[in-house]
C-alpha cells in the first residue's frame, strides 16, 4: 500500500481525524503490526508506518526524525530515560547478520547529520542496576522530529541525542522522564525533549499516558504513548494513586503484594507465586519481569519452567509451549502503595501476555520463551513492559505521582485523549473520566476539581480587601473626631477664660497646627481658602505595605507546580504515541 492510501485508510477508518486544524489531532496510524504515534496540535493529519520490533517480543515501536535531512528511527518507551537512545552503525558489525540494522529500528549516522553537534563520549547511566549499560554513549545535539518528515509533527532543535551500541539494548529509546542532562557540571544542564516541548507550549505539562499494547488482543491491540495527558479511553481508572519514591532514578515504585495464578479448568485452584511481598520497580525500557529467586522458582513448579544458564532465560520448547497454551492460565498481580496495607489493586494476565520469542542476539536461534528474570537483589526487582500489556501507567512529573490502570479492549474502540493540566484535572478514579476544561473532550458541565493553592489564594485576596476596608473606615473615624473636636473649640468665644482642666488637656503648643488660634486655623475652617489635606506633602506617614503585596512577586510558596494534587488536566496540545 502506497502512503497516499495508507493515509487515506487510516482517515477513514479514524473518524476522529481530519485533514484540517478543526480536530488539533496528529495521528500516526499502524494497522497490521502497526504503531501509531498521536500528537495534538493545530494541525491535523495523518501518516502509515508498519512495525513492529524488538528481540525479546514483538512490542509496538514509534518512529521519530533525527538529523538534517531526517533519518527515521523506530523505538521503544522508556520510562526511566530522559533523552532519546539512537543505535549508532557501530552496532552493527560482524558478525552480526544483513538484517541486523532493520531489527534494530535503523541505525542514526551521525556524519550524515549537517546539524549534528558531537559533545563527545559519557558513561550511560539507566539501566545499570540490571547490568545492561556498562558502556559510554555517544552523545550530542541534533534535531528532532516527532514522527516522520512531512506529516506536521513537532521539530525541536538542538535537543539531547545519545548514540549506543551495547547489544543488551538492542532498539532505540524515547526517554520520557524531563529530568535534564549534566554533561560535565551541574551548572549547564542540557534541557530534556519533554521539557522543551512544555517549555514551547507543545505539551500542556510534563506527564504521559503509556501501555505497551497486546499483539494477543482482538487484531492485535496497539500500544499508545500520549505526551501531556493519557487516553481514557484505553483503561478502566482505579482509585489508587502513587507518590514518587525517594530515589529519583527508581521513582516509580509500587507494592506487589501478591502474585496468583488461576488455570482456566479450575479457576478455584488458586497458587500463590510470590512468597513475601516486595517493592518493585515499573521500568518499559526493558521487556521482563524481574523477581527474587524464591518467586522465579514458584512460576517454575507452577508452569513447569526450565532456566537456561546460558541465556539466564525461561526457553520454552515446542513440548511445554503446546501444553501451556492448552492450560491457559491466569497470572493475577495485586499492586499497593506499600506491600502490606492500604488500598489494592488487581491487574490479571492471561497466558498469551507471557507467551512471547526471543531471537538474536539473545539466542543463535528465535525460540519461545516465558519473560521472567531472577533478581541478584532488591534492586532489581522489576516491572516491564510484559506488565505494560495490561495495565495502563499515568505519570505527572509536575505532581509527582503517578497511577497505575488496568487495560480496557473492546472492538472499534476510539481514542479519548485527556490533556492533564496540573491546577483542574486530576486523575480519574471509581470509574469515571475528569475532563479539562479547555479539552477537545471538554464539556461546560465538567466536575474540575478546585487546587489547594486556588484555596490558598482566595483566601489570602479575601484578607487583603478586609485589611483594606478596615484602614480606611479607622481612618475615616479618626478625621471625623478631629472635626468634631475642632467644632467644639471654634465655640468658646475669645473673652472667655478656657478652664484649667481643658488648658492641660489641650495646651496650644501640642495641638495640631490646623487647631491652634492663627492665621491657618482661620484659613482651613473659613471659605477663602482651599482646605490643606492632613496627609499631604512631607507630613504624609510611609504607605504601609503587606508582605504579600509586591505586584512583582509570584508567591512562590502558591505556584501551581508545587501544588500537591494528584493527577491534574492540562491544556490543549498533546502527543499521543500509539505503537507498532
């Protein structure tokens, strides 16, 4: 199929975007192991591409430019990362096979790049707590474009690139996480994509909707990246939210409390696959699910798993994968903010999430295999992209919180893209949807919820004004006894003697210029002369002001990015990243 009619398909079959600006909708539409890459902005369109990659499953990749002219490049997620991972042509060496550049996603030639700015080679820090980067990228500056050239999708100059090599990460990655690069100090950071992207208005703020997709759901389900928001449309909302952890290079952490599993004949025989709750880790730059050893051998005794020392992988030969896919069990995983209180809950998989093949260069030959890893220690205790499958993961790096859901698949299913925006929105609990305000979704009868901080301000405002009303009736007070007393003085005539008691209380000499017996007093109480306003020239007292009343000031102690909400909506523009 041509591009011209790949578009047109996927216009058809979409009706929710449009050639024209009116739907601010960028769809990059898959169909057929297809990813798909969704990005909101003024203008609508909508391009093919057809992949899927990966050697250790067939997960939905997202294709991005880099360089002038652009190279395309397919990568995966990742929620650790924070600059984008390209696979430099030293990847591809003998012994490696012809096809080795394809299954990579394509290789990024750096001295094709006119606009490429090498800053030169630095250690690779994610993923090191499993071993996979012991090795320096390539890093540099280039620029970036969010799908292919020509489709209208957002570019970005001069934006972070590492290059590697290192096998053990076989595709590319888009790093999601905004946290800025430090080259060789901490006083020149280099800014993140997703940062520039909210700096510019690109992405309503720094957060994301991602799952991995199903290629056993329905016609094979996609996976969906959305930047500055998530689409609701793709999982049902629990009520559970987490808060960052303490580490920042593993922040986003939740409780396994218990891992189950059902066979479809007796789904009353249940066997519990996790002996003692652990702390785990959701990481989608990796496929496996990483466990401690006592767990790695319950899945072992229950689904009759054999480890091969060579690969440190559960093969699975032709034998056991037969009689597996006859069991059709169910593996249940039940997730919490700490692992033995609190709020739960339950995301089920069926076999066929487990069911996937490894190929080069893990192993010489594409064989079945069961994505489990035996954890070295706590540190590796992990939760990727097999567990992505079926649950959908929200993060809000404005917040510091993030949710995880699990998947909804129905047929025809249409995409609800919800932009969060950190002062209304939060993340929908109990089954129903939060809609921003400024939302192609939105509607007038939309429930935001009001911040804290908006709380906070009004208060605050509604202090001022009273603080104001109050001096200025004090001092509409004060001048009417000045008159008053003034009145009662002008009364006593001039050959009367003022008693001795009123002498002491009000000796000439201490009162007000505008009372004593001269010139003036006639002048301010009399019609011939303009009255003189006791506040004025350099007798006027220093104007009080309130501590919060520089119009220069933001009140940073209120910044709506300080806010401890959960998950909010923000505006309009947002990138939505189907996958492959």
């Amino acid at each position: 199929m041509g591009i011209d009619s790949a578009v047109q398909s996927a216009l058809d079959e979409t009706p929710e975007v449009q050639n024209g600006p009116s739907k601010q909708r960028l769809e990059f539409r898959l169909s057929n192991n297809i990813a798909r890459f969704l990005v909101n902005i003024k203008a609508a369109g909508a391009i093919c591409t057809t992949f899927r990659d990966g050697n250790d499953g067939p997960w939905s990749s997202f294709t991005l430019g880099f360089g002038t002219p652009t190279q395309n490049v397919r990568m995966l997620v990742s929620t650790t990362g924070y600059q984008p991972w390209v696979v430099l042509p030293q990847g591809c060496a003998a012994p490696d096979p012809s096809t080795c550049a394809a299954s990579r996603g394509e290789l990024f030639l750096t001295n094709a790049s006119t606009t490429w700015h090498n800053e030169g080679l630095f250690a690779l820090e994610a993923e090191q707590h499993l071993g996979y980067t012991d090795d320096n990228g390539q890093f540099g500056l280039d620029t970036i474009t969010l799908g292919l050239l020509g489709s209208g999708a957002p570019t970005e100059t001069n934006q972070t690139v590492i290059g590697i090599a290192n096998p053990n990460i076989y595709m590319g990655l888009l790093g999601v996480n905004p946290k800025s690069t430090n080259l060789t100090n901490f006083n020149d950071p280099q800014q993140s994509l997703m940062s520039t992207l909210k700096e510019k208005n690109v992405i309503p703020s720094l957060s994301y909707g991602y799952t991995a997709g199903a290629q056993y759901r329905l016609k094979q389900v996609l996976g969906s990246l959305t930047l500055g928001g998530y689409d609701a449309a793709r999982f049902t909302p629990s009520n559970l939210s987490f808060g960052f952890a303490a580490d920042d290079s593993r922040d986003l952490v939740v409780g396994i409390q218990s891992i189950t599993t059902q066979s479809s004949g007796n789904p009353s025989n249940t066997t519990s696959l996790l002996p003692n709750p652990i702390l785990s880790f959701i990481d989608a730059a990796v496929a496996q699910i990483w466990l401690p050893l006592e767990a790695c051998q319950a899945f072992e005794t229950a689904f009759g798993l054999q480890y091969d020392n060579s690969s440190e992988l559960y093969l699975v030969n032709s034998t056991l994968h037969t009689t597996l896919l006859a069991q059709n069990a169910s593996i249940t995983f039940k997730i919490g903010t700490d692992t033995t209180t609190g709020q739960t809950i339950n995301i089920t998989f069926p076999y066929a999430a487990f069911d996937l093949q490894v190929s080069y260069p893990l192993v010489e030959n594409t064989t079945n295999y069961f994505p489990l890893k035996r954890a070295a220690n706590e540190t590796q205790y992990t939760l990727g992209r097999t567990f992505l499958q079926e649950s959908y993961l929200i993060v809000d790096y404005e917040q510091s919180n993030f949710s995880v859901n699990p998947c909804v698949f129905s047929e025809n299913q249409q995409q609800n893209i919800t932009a969060i925006r950190p002062t209304l929105t939060k993340v929908p609990q109990n089954g129903t949807t939060s809609t921003p305000a400024s939302s192609s979704k939105s509607t007038s009868s939309s429930n935001a919820s009001v911040s804290i901080g908006a709380i906070v301000g009004i208060v605050i405002a509604a202090l001022i004004v009273l603080a104001v009303l109050s001096l200025g009736s004090w001092l509409v007070l004060k001048r009417r006894r000045r008159l008053r007393r003034d009145a009662e003085i002008a009364e006593v005539p001039d050959n009367q003697t003022v008693p001795s008691d009123q002498k002491a209380e009000l000796p000439s000499e201490s009162l007000p210029s505008e009372l004593r017996d001269t010139d003036n007093s006639k002048a301010e109480l009399g019609t011939g002369e303009t009255m003189k306003s006791e506040l004025d020239g350099k007798d006027r007292p220093p104007v009080s002001r309130h501590e919060l009343s520089d119009p220069g000031s933001p009140w940073p102690e209120l910044d709506s990015r300080e806010r401890p909400a959960e998950m909010y909506s923000p505006p309009a523009v947002m990138h939505e990243m189907p996958g492959d």
